[in-house]
C-alpha cells in the first residue's frame, strides 16, 4: 500500500469530522472536572491547605495512572476481534494489578511517607491528610484503565460520540455531589477524590456498557488475517509506549525545578504554571488526531494529510489570539486572578508557548503513522531527543539569561518538542510501508 492509496470505500471529511469531534470534546470536557472539584474545595474552611492535599495526591496518580491511558491506543490499534480482544484484556489485567499494588505500597508502607516528605516537600503536618486523598485516589486509576480499554474498541467502531456522553454523564454526577459536599461542609481533600473516584466511576461504567455490546454486536470472533493473536503482540506494542511515557515524565520537574534557579523564581514558576494551563487547554482539543490517523489513513491517506493539515495550525493561531489580544490578559486577571506583575510575565511566556502549539499536532499526527507501522519503539527515541534538548536548554538559559524566568522553561518545552518532531517526522519518512490490521467491516457512525 503506498502514501496515496484510497480504499473501496471513500472516506469523507464529514466522516473524519464525525469522528474528531467528539473525541476533541470529550478531552476538553476533563479539564471541566478539575475546576468543579477545585471550585468544591476553594469553599473549605482552610482551602489552601486542603486544595494543597488535594494537588499533591493527583500529581502522583497522574504518573502512576499513565500506564492505564496507554491502554486506549494500543486496544485501538491492535483489537479488531474477539480473539486479540481476549489477548488485550490478559495485558490490561495484569498492567492495572500492578498499578493497584505499586499504588498500595505506597498508600499503606512507609514509602508512601519517604515519596510525599522527600520527594514533594509535603510538610509533617499535611503528610497524613496527602496519603488520605491517595489512599481514594488510587482507586480511581483502576477505572481510568478499565475505562481506557473498552474506549480503544468504542474509537475503532467510530462510536466516539459515546467518550462525549459518558464524560456528560461524569460532569453531571460530579457537579451534583459538589452541591452535597458544598451543603454539608468540605473538611479535606477526600471530598475531591470522592468526587473524582465517583465520576470516573461512572464514565468507567458507561465506557464498559457500549464497549461489551460492542463485543456482542459487532466485533467477530476472529478476523482472518489478523496478526493479533497473543499476549506477546500485544506487549511488543504496549512495552515502548510505556517507556516513552516515563521518559517524558522527567520534562515537568526538570522545567519546575530549573525555573527556581531564575532571578524571580516564585514569578517564574506562577507564570509558567498560568500560562501552561492556558495552553493545555487549547490543545486538549486536539490531542486525538492520532486517532484520525489509525483510523482513516489506510483508507485515504491523502485527505487524512489534508484534515491534518486543515487542524494542526488551529491551536497556535488560538494560542497566539490569547497571546497579543486582550482576550489573554482579561482571562488571566479575571478568570485566573492574576494581579498585573504576574499577567504580564503569563502571557510573555504564553507568546513562546505559541510555538509549542504549532508543532504538538504534528507530532501526534507523526506519532500515529508510527503506531499504525507498529515502530512504537521508535517513540522511545523521539522523547529522549524531547527531554535531551529540553534540559540542555534549561540548563544554558539558567546560565546566560536568568532574567527571562518563566520563558525559559517555555522556549525549553518549545524547542524539546521540535526536537522531538524532527525526529518523528525522520521515522516518518524513513520509507518504510505502512502496516494496517485488517477491517472486519465497513464501521458506520
């Protein structure tokens, strides 16, 4: 099959669009259950200490919940019967058990105390309070996996519309039990993670509902030809998205701990922190294109490019309109409270994240023909380039021009990610054929 083949079935930009945009707002929508359950906390007797608790317990489930979310590309890309279905739930088994135990170590051992007191500076007298909301948060990870898994089989039926209800359904349980916690009275960050743990909960439940009738439905039991037939397929796939994930997990911390060393540092973590927020939400839309990609590239791969083509410049004209209009600085005083000194500095650093919003589609478009060719392994390099070139540039900012404070970790993120795409895009255009499980069927929206 080569760059420009089009299949028996055309595929249509309306079908493409279909498909994308639930996706789009089904991740938007995820940044809209943090600002309910940190509006629930913010009205606590004691809302800096308990958001505090809060924060700090969901920045370590955010890591150990990674492996979990890599489920969804890889069932979306590997699953396309029953048989490597069974096959994928035997690694999705084993992947969440060894979440739920690396989890329980550290909620129930001492290495939870050693992880919270040493590695994220919680104080004494927050310390148990933080393993507290861990303690439910770690649930939570569970169903996010779960969760993940039957939204791989969802998105290859192009059922998408489904992430967008069942994150509806989440919100509207969320907001509900903010209202009881707000009535009754928030007294810890364990009304956060209660609130998180029920929503997921319900997503879980709404995810795995479509999915098993799905499996019932519409997934045969073996589709001839299918290379997917066993645990080692699928792990040779998950195995380098895996590591590739822990990679990039070393950017955040570098980013925050080199803008200490900046001549302002409270100013240039704050602005940084603001302006980063800004970006991810503008680019949460746009983080399934690789989706588009697996699902539609063999079939068309020349109007795939150009719906690509089409969406990978709207988050850095978004990025750069919050930038040089007033818009920017009236979200940031606003809706973010930011006095003036600190406006100034966000959206300075917003200007240079503009770049970084330039080029992340391109990545995860770049980053779905690899998955499609099964070059997972080749992610692995990609991030290495990101984080090598990151904290190079970190480390020489810090040096010859501390002055800049948050725009340094902003033109480090910037150039890590071109680095990251240069590479990709190399992989990309090695010449390689691209390989494509086979379709059962012709899947309708």
């Amino acid at each position: 099959m080569n760059d420009s083949s089009i299949s028996e079935h055309p595929v249509t930009y309306k079908q493409m669009l279909a498909f994308f945009l639930p996706l789009g707002f089904s991740s938007t929508l995820v940044t809209v259950s943090h600002v309910i359950i940190n509006s629930t906390l913010a009205r606590s007797p004691n809302p800096e200490f308990i958001i505090s608790t809060y924060a700090i317990a969901l920045s370590l489930y955010s890591l150990t919940e990674r492996p979990g979310i890599l489920l969804r590309q890889t069932c979306s890309t590997l699953v396309r019967d029953r048989n490597s279905f069974r096959a994928m739930t035997s690694i999705s088994n084993y992947v969440l058990a060894c979440i739920m135990l690396l989890n329980t170590i550290i909620a129930y051992t001492p290495l939870g105390t050693v992880v919270f007191r040493h590695f994220f500076g919680v104080e004494e007298a927050a310390l148990e309070p933080t393993l507290g909301v861990y303690r439910i948060l770690m649930f939570v990870s569970i169903f996010s996996g779960i969760r993940c898994l039957y939204h791989g089989i969802i998105i290859y039926n192009m059922r998408t519309k489904w992430l967008t209800i069942g994150m509806i359904i989440r919100l509207a349980a969320m907001y509900g039990l903010s209202l009881y916690f707000i009535r009754t009275g928030v007294n810890s960050g364990k009304a956060g993670a209660i609130i998180f743990l029920s929503g997921m909960a319900i997503e879980c439940l709404v995810a795995w509902l479509e999915g098993r009738n799905l499996l019932r439905h519409s997934i045969p039991d073996k589709v001839e030809g299918h290379a997917i037939t066993n645990r080692s397929h699928i792990f040779k796939f998950y195995k380098p998205l895996l590591y590739s994930s822990f990679i990039a997990v070393l950017i955040g911390p570098s980013i925050n701990a080199m803008l200490g060393k900046t001549e302002e540092q409270q100013l240039a973590v704050a602005s940084f922190a603001l302006a980063s927020s800004i970006n991810l939400l503008v680019l949460s839309f746009f983080t399934y294109l690789h989706q588009i990609v697996l699902n539609f590239y063999a079939k068309d791969s020349r109007k795939v490019k150009r719906f690509a083509f089409t969406l990978a410049f709207l988050p850095g004209l978004l990025t750069a309109l919050l930038s040089f209009t007033p818009i920017g600085s009236w979200i940031l005083t606003q809706v973010m409270g930011a006095n003036e000194e600190l406006m100034r500095a966000s959206l300075d650093t917003l200007r240079v994240l503009m770049l970084y919003s330039f080029i992340f589609p391109w990545i995860d478009y770049g980053n779905g023909i690899i998955m499609m060719r099964g070059q997972t392994k080749m992610m692995m390099r990609s991030q290495m380039g990101n984080v090598v070139l990151t904290i190079a540039t970190l480390i020489l900012c810090v040096w010859m021009t501390p002055g800049w404070n948050g725009t340094i970790g902003a033109l480090a993120q910037s150039l890590g990610v071109a680095a990251e795409l240069t590479i990709v895009m190399i992989v990309v255009n090695s010449g390689n054929t691209p390989v494509r499980p086979a379709r059962d069927k012709g899947a309708s929206l």
